[in-house]
C-alpha cells in the first residue's frame, strides 16, 4: 500500500477527525495507527512495533539523542516559564497599558502584530512563539481574538522566512535549488541569485501577506473567524468559553509595580541571543571560511533557540528576584510559577509529539511519494505546470504536514519537468513549489507551525485552524490565479499584477455592516 494512492488514507483520516471531532490528541492517535496498519499490511504486532519506534524517534535517533526535537519541546517549555513569570511581575499588564496608549484602535494593533512577525524572518519556530506572546497583551486589550492572533501570527512566519534568504529556511532551500541546478547544469545563475530572482515568483506569500494586511485593514472578517471576532467585541473574552486546550496559568499575585521592561529585556536578550547562537552554531560547523547565508546554513537553529532561550530566562529570574528583594513580590511563587508555565505548554508539546510521530510514519508509507508521481507522470500543457505543482505542493504539505519535507520531495521533480517541457518555466516552478508547500503547511492540522503559532496565541488548536483555513483558500485562489496567468503569458510580472488586483477585488468587496462598525469603535 506504499506510495500508492492508499498511502492518502491515513493522512486524510487524521485530518477529517480532527476537523470533525476537535479532538487533536485521539485523531492524531487514529492516523498513528492507521498509518502503522497500512505500512505493515495489518500485521498488529508489527504495527506496534512500529508505532513504538516512531514515537521513540521523536526523541531519539541513531543511538542518540535527537537533539532537533528536544531542544524544540525544551524550548517551548522555557518559552511557557517566561511568560508566567513576566505575567507575574506584571510586565504584560505594564506592556498592555504602554501600548494601548499609543495603538489606539484593533487595526493598529494587528498591524504591530503584522510588522513584529515580519521582523523576525530568522526562524519559523522563534516566529511563530515569540510574536504571538509579545503580541498578546495589546490584541488582548482591543479585544482581538486569539483565533485572529494565531492568523496573524501564522501568516508572517513561513511566509516570510521562505523568501528570506539569511533565515534557516532560506539556507535550507538555498541548498535545494543548487543541487537543482547542478544536476540540469544551469550556470546561467547561481543558488543565491536563483533565490533572489524566484521571491516575486512566490505568489502565495504575497497573497498571504496582502490577505491578513486587508482583514486588518478593512477590520471584516468571514467564516469562523466572523465569530470568534464578534465574541470578543462582544464580551471581552478573547477565548471562547469552550476553548480549553490552551489557558493561561494561574501564576497567584502579580506584582502591580511590574514595569514594561519586565517583558521587553527578556524578550530582546532571547532574540539577541538566539541570534547570536544561530551565528555560533554555523560557525562551528563550516570547515573553512563562508558567507552569511552560508553559516546560517551550518547553524543548528533547535539548539540556538534552547540555548537563547535559557539565557532569556536567566534574565527573567533574575528580575524576578528583583521584585523579591524590593518586597513586591514573595519567593514562595518562584516554583509553582514554573510549574504553571510548564503546565500551560504541555498540550501544545503532547500534539507536537504526536504530529512528529505521524509525519514520520506518513513519510514511510510513502503519501508525499505518491504524490509527487502523480504530478511527475502527468501529460498536461506546460502552460498549466506552475499552477498544477503549486497545486500539488499544497496536498503533499497538507497532508504530510511538513513544508520542507514537500520541498525535499518536489523541487527535484519541478526541475526534471522543466527541463524535459520549457526550461525557461524552471524558476516560476521551483517557486510555485515553495508556494505550495507553505500554503499547505499553512492549513494543514498536523503541522508543527500551525501547532506552534496556535501555541505562541494561547489560541485552540483547532480553533486556529477552522478560522485560519477560509483565509488560506482565499489567498491561495489569487495565487492559483497568478501562477495561470504566468503559465500562459510567460511573464512573472503580469502574474504579480494579477495577485495584486485580485487583492483589491478583495478590498472592496469586504465591506462591514454599519451595526459591525459601530460596535467597533
């Protein structure tokens, strides 16, 4: 049943469970082991034995450690502690009160939001954590859902670290494309300018980007989204009341002299660091002398955000202890706020775990594999190709989970295609696949960046991603659009303006009621 078109089973059957049901933990455990059954043949004993190794994977590899993960899951909970014990010192209602006297409305908020996740371009992970627990205070306070943070949050990270070369995916894809262009011996660029000349190629990450920039704008929302967003107009609860798989911990008695350098020094000294640790790692692992991007490449970014993120709470204890020594606090609190914080990051890290558990397993049955045959085997018009691979990317990513996975899996394919069709189309569909894969791993349930950003908004897991994905669609309809009219008039730049007016379409056609409008203001 490997890497045929079974293998699309399992995957679908966790996805439809977990949009049916909102039970993450138990659909994910259903596509575990569906896709163990599949894998062995139904062989029970097999499939546990499978299912153990998968899982045992996600925390050891080779005979050791798998450091990626831990330091992941490490990372989170360090992340979890900071904020609890910033919460407890009053540094986010400091921060809370600082802004709401200079962002005076819900769209200036989102917008802050939106620039703060297109700063931090050097990793997903430390976007999609960081912007949203910087973030929440002020959305918080304009009444701006969780669901709607999580969005924001979500849309500048992969989106943003794909066109950014000096990021760790950017020396990810860097390496990709050149053993693409090796292998088709082009010389007519180079990996880095192949890169630079496929940014305004990447449709979806400028309709992504100009969708969220629009509904912050225009302040009107659509599909679940309408009602999380009238909820927390309405009644100030910026959570439904049944949103339980994510709270924020009871830390006791916060400190009300709490100043908002409470939060900002441990949020700065944990990008300054990880930043600096991304450096140190990827100086260590070059055997000579290289660019920027190349050291990005080297760097060993799980391990810079565990190291970054132990010095930023070193920071933090140490402020902390600040507002013990001054009587603000008692330091009777110091280890139940560590319990709290951890606790508040458990359900986070329990999915993440079983998302890595079911990638793996999905990546033995062969699910991207198959479909990427598919599109390789395919005898259609080479007019169509740039829209049919983003296409493609987009199932392999929504089902698979993983963005780099259907860029590992795609690129390749998109370059052989082209050189055997119309080598001129080999840019546009290298970076309708990188276009793909981030849609896909945009709405995808079992992705760790969609896990992740829901985690860094307190937002449900699920409630991210029922209001996320109409969103998604909609920005993946004007880049579909985009990738056509590149297909049939060969010019990137008529695409680009076609994402663009279907932007303003979008603009104009979104209009609030004026009952919506007055209560917003």
């Amino acid at each position: 049943m490997a890497e045929s078109i079974w293998s699309l089973i399992p995957p679908l059957l966790a996805i439809i469970m977990v949009l049916l049901t909102r039970r993450v933990l138990i659909s994910l455990g259903v596509g575990i082991v569906a896709s163990a059954l599949f894998i062995t043949h139904f062989q029970v004993i097999d499939s546990l034995d499978l299912m153990l190794g998968a899982l045992t994977g996600v925390f050891l590899e080779n005979g050791g450690l798998n450091t990626w993960n831990v330091y992941i899951i490490f990372f989170i909970f360090i992340l979890g502690i900071i904020t609890n014990f910033v919460g407890l010192m009053g540094g986010t209602r400091a921060f809370g009160d600082w802004m709401i006297r200079r962002v005076k409305t819900r769209m200036g908020a989102q917008i802050m939001t939106i620039l703060l996740g297109i700063a931090l371009f050097i990793d997903d992970y430390f976007n999609s954590l960081t912007v949203g627990q910087v973030a929440r205070p002020i959305t918080d306070k304009h009444r701006i859902s969780r669901a709607k943070l999580a969005y924001i949050v979500d849309s500048t990270a992969a989106p943003v670290c794909v066109i950014a070369p000096v990021s760790s995916w950017g020396a990810y894809i860097l390496g990709l494309i050149g053993m693409v262009l090796t292998t088709h011996q082009i010389v007519d660029y180079t990996e880095l300018g192949a890169f630079l000349l496929m940014i305004p190629m990447n449709f979806y990450v400028w309709a992504a980007l100009g969708v969220v920039l629009v509904i912050a704008i225009r302040q009107v929302d659509f599909g679940p989204m309408k009602k999380h967003e009238a909820h927390a107009l309405k009644t100030g609860e910026v959570s439904p009341p049944d949103s339980k798989t994510f709270i924020d911990p009871d830390s006791g008695p916060t400190s009300s002299l709490g100043k908002m350098m409470d939060l900002i020094v441990p949020i700065i000294v944990l990008f300054i660091a990880t930043i600096g640790f991304i450096f140190w790692t990827g100086v260590q692992g070059l055997e000579e002398k290289g660019s920027l991007i190349t050291i990005f490449g080297e760097a060993d970014v799980s391990k810079s955000l565990f190291y970054g993120g132990l010095i930023s709470l070193l920071t933090t204890f140490l402020f902390y202890l600040r507002h013990v020594i001054k009587g603000q606090l008692s330091g009777g609190h110091f280890f139940g706020g560590i319990l709290n914080g951890i606790k508040s990051m458990l359900p986070a890290v329990m999915i993440l775990i079983l998302a890595w558990t079911i990638t793996d397993l999905i990546d033995q049955l062969g699910t991207g594999t198959f479909l990427a045959d598919v599109v390789k085997n395919s005898n259609i018009s080479f007019a169509l190709l740039p829209f049919i691979i983003f296409i493609m990317a987009g199932l392999i990513a929504f089902s698979t989970g993983t963005s780099w996975g259907s860029f590992a899996l795609l690129l390749p394919i998109a370059g052989q295609i082209a050189a055997a069709t119309h080598m001129e189309l080999i840019l546009p569909m290298l970076a309708a696949v990188l276009a793909g894969a981030v849609f896909g791993d945009h709405c995808s349930p079992i992705s760790d960046t969609t896990i992740l950003s829901a985690t860094g908004a307190n937002c449900h897991h699920i409630d991210h991603v029922m209001t996320q994905l109409p969103y998604s669609i909609v920005a993946a309809v004007i880049a579909g659009a985009g990738y056509l009219t590149l297909g049939f008039t060969g010019s990137v730049w008529i695409g680009l303006i076609i994402v663009f007016v279907g932007l303003v379409v979008l603009y104009f056609t979104l209009k609030k009621p004026e009952s919506e409008d007055c209560m917003s203001r």
